[in-house]
C-alpha cells in the first residue's frame, strides 16, 4: 500500500492519493541427494571405479508432469 503522506490519510479525497497492488511469485526448490555407502571409520565403501552397477546405466528420468 503507497500513499501521499497526509493527503493519503484524507477522507474521500485520500483514494486519489493512495494505491494498493499485490505481487505473486512463484519459486521452485530442487535438492540433489547423492547416496554414499560409508564403513563406520567413514571411508567409502565403493569408488566410482568399483561401483555395483554401471551409473550410465541408469538412464535420464522424464520431468513429471503436473
């Protein structure tokens, strides 16, 4: 909400003076989780040479459509 000050604060005469607008915005958050199997001293169990599967296997996942 905008207003002159004082001519704003008027009656009848104050709408002349005075706006209102409303904004909307809308955000999209995207978190990558990327697992890693560790030993209990924290030492990865797999390094990307000797993973159990091959990862260009997987293949691209389509955006799901809402």
């Amino acid at each position: 909400k905008d207003k002159v000050p004082v001519l704003g604060d008027l009656p009848f005469l104050g709408r002349l003076f005075r706006s209102e607008s409303s904004h909307t915005e809308k955000k999209n958050l995207i978190i990558f989780v990327t697992p890693r199997i560790i030993d209990p001293a924290g030492n990865p169990v797999h390094t990307m040479e000797n993973l159990p599967y091959d990862p260009n296997s997987i293949p691209p996942q389509k955006p799901v459509a809402k």
